[in-house]
C-alpha cells in the first residue's frame, strides 16, 4: 500500500477510499485476508483488475499473462 500512495501521490487515508470506489464500480476486485474485527476492515492482501481487457488498454505491450489468469 505504501508503494501505491507513493506511486499515485495520493495519501494513505485516501486511498483506501478510492479503492472502495473503484470495486463499488466494477473495475478492481479486492482480496482481503480473514482477520476479523476492525483490524481485517482496512487490511488488503491483492488488488485484481475486474477486467482483464483493461490490463490489455491499461497496461504496457508486455502485459503479464499470469496476472491475467
């Protein structure tokens, strides 16, 4: 997580948020892990791509075939 803020430039309370947006709107899925309580809310092991087309108009020539399974 602390890699995605850097790289977009937005801050650790935001991005959360903005990931709940983007899953709410079918673009990404989140993976979280089973700790339970309010620990576990804000814990995410993996964001996926909804979409694997998106990868393809998202991404580089060299879209990586294993994130797409």
């Amino acid at each position: 997580m602390a890699n995605l803020c850097t790289e977009l430039k937005v801050s650790k309370n935001d991005l959360p948020n903005y990931l709940a947006y983007l899953e709410t709107a079918g673009m990404i899925g989140q993976l979280r892990d089973d700790t339970g309580g309010l620990r576990g809310l804000g814990k995410v092991e993996k964001v996926f791509i909804d979409n694997p087309n998106l990868m393809y108009a998202l991404g580089n020539s060299g879209t990586n075939v294993g994130s797409l399974r």
